[in-house]
C-alpha cells in the first residue's frame, strides 16, 4: 500500500494542499482560493470558516478527483500565514474576522507597548512591537471593541484554527507563538510579564507544541466532511517563513533563504537564541525543534514588480518583460527605484515611507524602469543581508526560492548585488513542501528534518558572482543606501497632506 503525507499550504489568497509519498515525490495538489476583505483603509481581513472550508474542498478533491486513498494519508501538517488573531470565545466559536499579517490598522497600539516597555519588550521577545504582529491586534480588539473582548477565551494563528478543527484541540507550535510576540524566546514559555502589562489573560494563549508534534488526529465529525480517515495524524506545522526554509533546506548556519513573493523575505538559520540583533531583525523560533531563524522583510517585492506591470504593461507577458529587462544595461541607464510602494520593515519599520525613481531621463525606456524595480527589490534585500554583516554572522550559500528564482537574469544578479553564491531549487513547493517534510518527520518516516532533506529538497544549479559586476553594483548600492534617509522626510509630509485631504 502506498502512504502519503498532506502539507497544508495555508496562505493570504488560497489554500494549496500536497500529498507526498516516503521518496519525496508529489503525488497530487489541489487548491482553493477565499476572498480577502479591506472594509477600510489599513484594514485586512478574512473569515476563518473560508480557510476550512477551502482546505477541506481541496482535501476531498485529492480524494474523490486524484484517487487517493483516504486510508493511504499517514499524516497532516500544516504552514501558515502568520501573525493573524483569531478570536474565539468559550464554545472554539469565531467571534469576529480575522486580522490578518497585513493589516495595518495598530500604531497607536504598537506605541502603547514601546512606552510601556521599551527595550525589554525586544530582550523578552527577540522583536519590536510592529503592526503585523498578533499581540498589537489583541490590544486593538481590547480597545476598540471591549463587547467582543469581554467574550474572548482563547485566540488561535490561522493554521492553528483549521488543525483545532480538525482535531478538537486548541494549540500553538514555537514558530507561530514567536510571531505573535507574546512569547519569551530565551525562556521557551508565553510571558506572563508582558500579559500582566497589558491586562491579557495568560489563560488566553493556548497549549504550546512543536512543530513535528502529534497535535491529534481526525475527529468523527471532520472525518465526515473531509473524507479523511479518524486515524489520520495531525501535526504541529509552522509559520509560513519557518515553513519555507524547511522546504528550502534551510537547516544549516551557512545558508540564507532569499524569497521573492509579495511580499520578500530573508531569512537564516540560527543554532541558539544567543545573537542579539536588537530588534533589527524579527528573531523566531525555527520548525526544526530547539532553533531559530532570523529574518527580515521587504514589504512589497514581488508586488513592486507586479504593481509596475499592471499599471503600465497589463497586456505584455510577464516572462517577455522580465527577458527584455535583461537586456538593459547594468544600472537602468542611471535610474534607481525603492520598493516603499506600501511602506516598509526592515531595516526601516516605516508605515508611512513610499517608493521612488531616482534619476528619471527622458533617455529611458519602459525596461529600463522594470530593470530598477528588480535591481531595487535585490537592493532592499541586501540592506537586510547587511544587518548580518554588520553582526559578524557569516554564510556562503543563497537558497532563492519564489519570483526572483523562475529566471536566469535575477539569480545572476542575486549573485553579483550579494556576492555570494546563490542556488535555486530544482522542486521548489515553498512551504507547503516543509509542512509535508514536518508531517514524515513526525510519523517516524526519517530521524530528522535534516535526513527527510536529503530526499525532499533538490538544489539546481549554482550561481556565481562575477567580479566586474560586483564592483559596479558595489558602487550603485552606495548610492541607492541614501534614498531612504533623503526621501523619508518628504514622504512623510506628503502622506500627511493625503490624509488630511481625505
């Protein structure tokens, strides 16, 4: 009899479920797209009973469609966007939409807590208090709807609802749990200090579990829906960056993960909580068991590139936009852009900076503009790679994964903009893939994330920095690292007469 393992692919737009067998090879994928909701400015939203729904569709479309058996599917687990709260009150019921790792909606609450705690909230945490984190969302709730507060027992991340209701039990894995900076990464525990701080009830965070963990398996009445078996064993899973990174054989100290999505990331692998970044960096439990990876975020990556050809080249291929960009010289004829389109994180957690051309010439043409947006977005990636510099943290391998690695042009220039040998995956499935890898880790399949690895992840070929390259993007790199300080200021006022003509 064949076995199979599910990862649960559970992102912003849709859910994508894959079904692997012990060799690593995918045996089907199904998906199913939900709605996101943006009732008003900053706001980001979805409805949690979407996200089961579309994952037990694409669940019993692997049956009913792709023949498997249901009792071939060994075990469950699961990636997650992060950050995301869902509420729920004493019955598991959703008390309201979810806010998601997006919304924006939480200043004022993010300020509360550097006021209150300052510099210890990063010492408890390892992170700053930023808009998209989960505890900044509860505060939110707390303050503005104190109805739906008063009836709050429990709050779940995304992933961690649809596997409560899966299951029947409520938990949390580290890496999601870092996420929500509620939880003291040198202590292993949810932090009654900052609970206590802000009148959260410690009763609130649920059960803490690993990544690779049994968390339960079927109930009766999700066996009934989903078609799965009650035997079926559901495992922890992780965030979607923890995810990725496993997906990307990202479980060595000598590797960085470089994700071009929507929005980019990236991302290391850290042996110990030991390295102090100050909050420059988000500072997260890793889905490997007792370690942690380190990241930074671009905001708008992928979405800069996409923003620029639907606006200005809607009907254009994107393959052939990308080619002909190519084919542009080395700098876009002197024109630089920063991918600020919707704010920004890392290294400036700044809301309210926006994006720029720099050097606009009546000489350029429409690719030379999508050339600076791929060298922009490959610049803001090296401000992060710097913050490791600049903290004596060596690597010699980029694993590119996402957009910035489906072209031979943008692993070359990752290469030369990095200096550093950049690879690509041969079968890149981004996180759904290490959500399969932490479901045969559970069940015993392989000792360890490292061994599943040698089966599961493919890397292709390697790109090398080329000198001449190098030297010129050292130069332009120089000159880009300014536009932040010199443009913040009239970003900042031009937002302000934005709102107020609103």
């Amino acid at each position: 009899m064949n076995e199979y393992v599910i990862g649960v692919d559970l992102g912003t737009s849709a859910v994508k479920v894959s079904a692997m067998d012990r060799e690593g090879q995918i045996a089907a994928q199904q998906s199913y797209g939900y709605d996101l909701h943006q009732p008003h400015p900053g706001y980001s939203e979805q409805d949690p009973r979407d996200w089961l729904y579309g994952t037990t569709i694409a669940i019993d479309r692997l049956i009913l469609r792709d023949g498997l058996k249901a009792e071939e599917i060994k075990g469950i687990s699961f990636s997650g966007q992060m950050h995301g709260l869902v509420l729920l009150d004493e019955n598991g019921q959703v008390l309201r939409p979810a806010m998601l790792w997006n919304d924006t909606r939480t200043t004022k609450q993010c300020e509360e807590i550097r006021e209150k705690l300052g510099d210890k909230f990063i010492d408890i945490t390892g992170n700053r208090a930023l808009e998209g984190f989960t505890l900044p969302k509860l505060l939110w709730v707390k303050e503005n709807q104190p109805d739906i507060w008063a009836k709050a027992k429990s709050f779940l991340l995304p992933k961690d609802y649809v596997r409560f209701v899966m299951t029947g039990k409520q938990a949390i894995d580290y890496s999601d749990a870092t996420g929500t900076v509620l939880y003291d990464i040198k202590k292993g525990t949810w932090s009654k200090e900052i609970c206590d701080a802000f009148g959260i009830p410690m009763s609130m965070c649920p059960p803490l579990i690993r990544s690779i963990d049994e968390a339960g398996t079927v109930t009766d009445n999700y066996s009934m829906f989903s078609g799965l078996k009650t035997s079926t064993k559901v495992f922890g899973g992780g965030g979607d960056n923890a995810c990725g990174a496993v997906g990307a054989g990202i479980l060595q100290p000598n590797m960085v993960m470089s994700s071009i999505g929507t929005s980019g990331v990236v991302l290391k692998y850290e042996p110990d909580a030991n390295v102090n970044y100050h909050g420059a960096l988000q500072y997260e439990c890793h889905a490997i068991p007792d370690t942690y990876y380190s990241m930074g975020v671009t905001l708008a990556a992928g979405h800069s590139l996409n923003w620029l050809k639907h606006t200005f080249a809607a009907d254009e291929d994107f393959t052939e936009m990308v080619n002909r960009a190519s084919q542009r010289p080395l700098g876009a004829n002197g024109l630089l852009f920063t991918p600020y389109v919707v704010g920004e994180r890392t290294p400036y957690a700044d809301a309210d900076i926006r994006g720029s051309f720099i050097g606009v010439d009546s000489m350029q043409n429409k690719y030379d503009f999508v050339r600076a947006v791929i060298e922009g977005i490959t610049f803001s990636f090296r401000d992060i790679l710097n913050i490791y510099d600049q903290h004596g943290q060596d690597f010699d391998t980029v694993v590119a994964i996402g957009g910035g690695a489906k072209s031979d042009f943008w692993l070359q220039l990752q290469a030369n903009i990095f200096n550093k040998k950049v690879v690509a995956l041969t079968n890149e499935q981004g996180p759904g893939l290490g959500a399969a890898m932490l479901a045969a880790v559970g069940l015993g399949w392989y000792d360890s994330l490292q061994d599943c690895a040698k089966k599961f992840v493919h890397f292709g070929k390697s790109y090398q920095p080329q000198a001449d390259q190098v030297a010129k993007y050292d130069d332009l790199y120089k000159v880009y690292h300014q536009v932040y300080d010199q443009t913040k200021d009239l970003s900042h006022q031009l937002m302000a007469l934005r709102n107020s003509w609103d």
